[in-house]
C-alpha cells in the first residue's frame, strides 16, 4: 500500500514513519501541501494523510484542490481542530476520515486499512465501455483481450479512464508523466498515438478522442 503523509511536523511524521515503515507500507512525505499536491498528480496513492495546519497552503485547501481535479484517492485528516463546525467542513470538501490531535499511531494505521480496504472495492476497476484498467493486478483488457501496455501509457490510460467522460488537458497529462520536467519535443503526441493504437485500432468504436487545443478524453 503506498501512502503520502502531508505533515509539517518532523518528530510526528519520524514517528509515523518509524511505526509503518517495517510493515512494508510503501510511505511518501510532503512537508508542505503544494508539494503534496504535485505529488498527488504524479504517483498514485492508496490513502493520503493530510495535516490541516500546513505552510503555503492549509490541508482543508489541498483537499478542496484535490477533489476539484476529480483525485478521489481517500484522505483523512489530521488536525488538533475539535470543533463540530470544523469536521463537518473537512467532509463536505470530500474527506473521508478526521483525525484529532492528539492520537495514536495504532489508530491511524487502523483507520488507513478501514479507508483502503472500503476504497479497493469500490475503485479496483476503472471500467469505459468494454475497456478495462484493473488497477491492483495492473492488468488492461478490451472486450476480455488483454492488452499491453508500457508504464507510461498505463500512467496516460488510469488519468483518462477515471477523469471519463471529462476532457483531460495535455497540460495535466504532461504533467502526469513527467512532472516539471518536461521534454522540448511533443512527446504526448506520440504516447497518445500509441496508446491509441493499443486500445482502438482492433475496434470499430473509438474511444480516446483529441479534442483539438485543449486536450483528450476516453468516453
């Protein structure tokens, strides 16, 4: 299970680390939330554990972006914050757990297994039409015939299958496969054209559309 603990402060994320580490969670840590969020848009997570009180940018605002671009990954939030009013904000903006302040690592980690476990039934399989992304076995398939694909078109093919049927903007995709690295050349247009190839070329309806100077969608 990989996880993105968002917290500020270092003897509380040590101690997290410390107790989920050498259970083989596979752990990221962002120390402010606009790293959190870029991170968000490259790897994908199973849960997020955000702080609220974060610099740059509050946790309540990281989750409310995140749910705006559609990321339904489950988020709890951590906060000393007990107030009804406060809660009752972080679930309206689309967390799915809270967390006060003080608490226990044994908690945490139950309440993480709870939300990935409610989670991997509902979001194991992206499904348009008869194309298929099991995301936990990584396997692709269109009409029962699987298809292979390389990491980076997997990458291309889960950000449009779960934005469907929203358009998605080549900025976005971009940024999915390299961050803010990104190479001189077009290279999404030659993604795109394999991953299309892949999933379309067989078949008489196509899925993955352009959508001239904004972006693609698979609907």
């Amino acid at each position: 299970m990989r996880i993105l603990i968002v917290e500020d402060h270092i003897d509380l994320l040590s101690n997290i680390f410390a107790y989920l580490e050498p259970k083989d969670y596979v752990l990221d840590a962002a120390y402010d939330a606009e790293t959190a969020y870029q991170l968000c848009h490259i790897h994908q997570y199973d849960v997020l554990v955000i702080d609220w009180m974060l610099p740059k940018m509050q946790g309540i605002e990281l989750l409310e972006k995140l749910r705006q671009d559609t990321i339904e990954t489950p988020i709890i939030m951590l906060t000393a914050k007990t107030e009804l009013e406060d809660k009752l904000s972080c679930f309206n903006l689309g967390a799915d757990d809270y967390l006060t302040k003080p608490f226990s690592i044994e908690e945490l980690e139950a309440r993480i297994l709870a939300l990935h476990k409610l989670y991997s039934r509902q979001k194991k399989i992206l499904q348009v039409a008869d194309l298929s992304y099991n995301l936990y076995t990584d396997e692709v398939s269109r009409n029962n015939t699987a298809i292979h694909l390389h990491a980076s078109d997997k990458k291309l093919l889960a950000i449009l299958m779960q934005e469907s049927p929203k358009v998605v903007s080549r900025d976005k995709l971009e940024y999915v496969l390299w961050g803010d690295d990104r190479p001189e050349k077009d290279l999404l247009r030659t993604h795109i054209y394999e991953l299309r190839k892949r999933i379309d070329a067989e078949y008489k309806t196509k899925l993955l559309r352009t959508i001239p100077k904004v972006g693609y969608q698979i609907a």
